[in-house]
C-alpha cells in the first residue's frame, strides 16, 4: 500500500494537485518516519513475488538483518526464488 501511496503522492505533485513533501505527508498521514517508509517500500520490492517469506513469521527488524542475502539469493539462485514463490 505504500508504494501506491507513493505513486499516488508523486503523480498528483506532477499535476501540481499536492503540496509539501512526501517525508511531510508520510510522517502526517501514516505516522511513519520517512526512512522507514523507504525501508517498507524496498522490503516490499524484494519480496513482492515470494509470497512464502509471509508465513516466517519474522520481524522487520530480522528481514532488515539479512536483507542483502534475501535479494542477493533471490536475483541469483533460481531455486531459492521457485522456493519462496
């Protein structure tokens, strides 16, 4: 959903529909800061076609530790990615 949000906030600046930043109505609207919001975003990115990675159970916080073998993993190993799809 953030991602659409995104999308959403930087299609109505361009039609000059919106004021502000996205960092203001971020942090205004969902209550998040900024950097977490990107974090989201990237997190979601990632895993957007392995759906699996839902059923771990882990924490942000844990995905975040690991994220680079994630991404590394499943851009390289074909297995990995099958797995967690």
């Amino acid at each position: 959903m953030l991602n659409v949000a995104f999308e959403l906030f930087e299609a109505q600046k361009l039609g000059v529909k919106m004021t502000g930043t996205c960092k203001d109505w971020v942090l205004t609207n969902i209550g998040i800061s900024e950097r977490y919001e990107r974090e989201l975003r990237e997190m979601s990115r990632i895993l957007a076609k392995h759906k699996k990675f839902r059923k771990l159970g882990m924490t942000l916080d844990e995905l975040r530790k690991i994220k680079t073998a994630i991404e590394f993993h499943l851009k390289t190993n074909p297995w990995f990615s099958n797995l967690w799809q």
